[in-house]
C-alpha cells in the first residue's frame, strides 16, 4: 500500500492564497450588487455559464442578502417560495431553480430597456469619479464634429482645468444672474457645495446648425434635461466595480477624506437611478466608452 506523501508547504501557502483570493473577490461581487454597479440578472447568467466561477460559487443565500431591501427575514421568505435549499450556491441551482429566480429578480429588479434614440440632444450622467470628464475629452479630441457642452460652475478649477474649454468658472453673482435671465438649460448643487448649469444658448445655436449636441452633467441635472426635452437620450456611465469607482477617487487625489465619504455615499444614490436612463455604458476602457456614446450619436442624427 502506498504512503501517503505530506502536501508540500509552497502548495499550502498557493492553495491560502488563492482561497483568500476568492473570498475577496466574492466580497467584492457583493458590493458591486449592493450598489448595483452589476444586475442580480448578469450574476445568476454568468454563474449558469461557469458554475466554477466567482459568481457560481456564491451562496445563494449572501447573493440575496447582497440585493437591495432584503433582509434575513424576507431572504428565508424568498427561498421558500422559490423552494431553493439555503446551502445552495448559484452555479449549482437546477433549470427550475434558476428558472424560478430569474423570474423572481425580472419582476422584482426590471432591466433597462432601451428605446431608440429620438435627438440629436445627448446627455452623459453617472457617479462621481466614473470618468464622465475623461470620456467627454475623449469624444472633443476625436469627435469634433459632436458639439460637448461647456458647463457653468462655482467650483474652483482643478489641475490643468481651463476656463471655457472644461467649464466656464463664475462666482455666486453671475451664477444668480445666470438662473434670473433663464440662460441655463439646467442648474444644481452637487454634493450639497458647488452650482453646475448648462449654458442654453450653445446648444439651441448648435442644434439649429445640425449638429449633435453632448451634454456631461449630474443627475440632478440629466432629470431636469429630460423634463424639458423629453426627446433627449439619456446616457449612464457606469464603472466596472464598486471598488475600481471606490479607487479612482482616491487616486484623483483632489478631495480630503471627508469630502470623498461623501461623494461616495452620493454615488451609492446616484447608482441607484440607473433605470431613469436610456442606455448603459461601463468606463472599463475609456476610447470604448467614447464609442459606445458616439455610436449613440449617430443613432439619433439618423
């Protein structure tokens, strides 16, 4: 009979490092749902297609207790009804089980459904840090024949920020003077501090030429766009995970720390109202997200 031989240290130590690797990256699919930077739907789908993956391997029950609104009590609820065991994982439900919850989540979680572009007025929203700014460079520097927006705000200038080129910089005074005389297509506070509008007369003067205007705003201000033009496309940009947004706002390194909590509790917010908009687009890859946008652009000037 043939001994058997002690697991070499150097495979413990890969076999730890690799279960702490994966219990990370669980933990990060949680938060990524949790602010719904990832739909429950695309989950349960990539965990049907590779059961061995980070999204197969998640229990069923951390997966609903991830969901927005749902706690213990209304978890043990749902799997009752679903008649799913609490011990099972996602890539390992059975056709009705996962028919079951993808039922469940469509009707409790609706996806976005897209409706054809109907004008040349384009808006581009998401939370703060996803990289709305840098997709719009993008799109000014290979795009000229697009017309992006210049906004108005009462913030101080960033590093390497020019005045009429990123936005136009004014005081209280002529941001008030501004919102008397009815200039700005949309006006709001962000992050309960600075003002941002829309100048109105660009892009009335740039639609009436034919061409396809870009606006890069807020939330807050994508809403009131699309009060007063209803035929405007809505666009979200969404960041690839919750920790990547989390990391690009600390490795901008223009806010203190009390001031990127709060941005960050606001980005939670703002997530959330994804469904409000037309089309979604992950910045995973800046040039592909100026893309995505830009094809939308040439969908509405047809």
């Amino acid at each position: 009979m043939a001994e058997s031989r002690p697991v070499p240290e150097v495979d413990r130590a890969a076999a730890a490092r690799k279960a702490v690797e994966r219990r990370r990256a669980r933990a990060s699919l949680k938060r990524d749902l949790t602010t719904r930077v990832v739909t429950p739907q695309a989950v349960l789908e990539r965990a049907t297609a590779d059961p061995d993956s980070v999204e197969g391997s998640m229990r069923i029950t951390d997966f609903l207790l991830a969901l927005p609104a749902i706690g213990a009590g209304k978890r043990d609820r749902i799997l009752a009804e679903l008649h799913i065991s609490p011990v099972k994982r996602l890539g390992g439900l059975g056709v009705r089980q996962r028919v079951a919850l993808s039922q469940w989540l469509d009707a409790r979680f609706p996806l976005l459904e897209p409706r054809g572009a109907r004008s040349r007025l384009l808006v581009l929203a998401g939370p703060t840090a996803v990289g709305k700014g840098t997709v719009a460079a993008h799109i000014r520097e290979h795009n000229p024949e697009i017309h992006l927006s210049v906004s108005a705000t009462t913030r101080a200038p960033r590093p390497g920020e020019i005045d009429g080129v990123h936005y136009y910089f004014v005081d209280d005074a002529e941001f008030d003077r501004l919102i008397a005389d009815d200039e700005l297509l949309e006006y709001a506070v962000v992050h309960n501090k600075s003002r941002y509008g829309t100048p109105r007369a660009p892009i009335d003067a740039a639609l009436a030429a034919g061409k396809t205007v870009l606006l890069e705003i807020d939330l807050q201000g994508a809403r009131q766009v699309r009060k007063a033009e209803p035929a405007a496309t809505l666009i979200f940009l969404l960041p690839p995970t919750w920790d990547e947004l989390v990391q690009r706002l600390v490795g901008r390194g223009t806010e203190g720390a009390e001031e990127r909590a709060r941005r960050l509790r606001t980005a939670k917010v703002e997530l959330a109202a994804q469904n409000e908009f037309d089309h979604l687009i992950v910045n995973e890859d800046v040039a592909a997200a100026a893309a995505e946008v830009v094809e939308l652009s040439s969908s509405s000037a047809r």
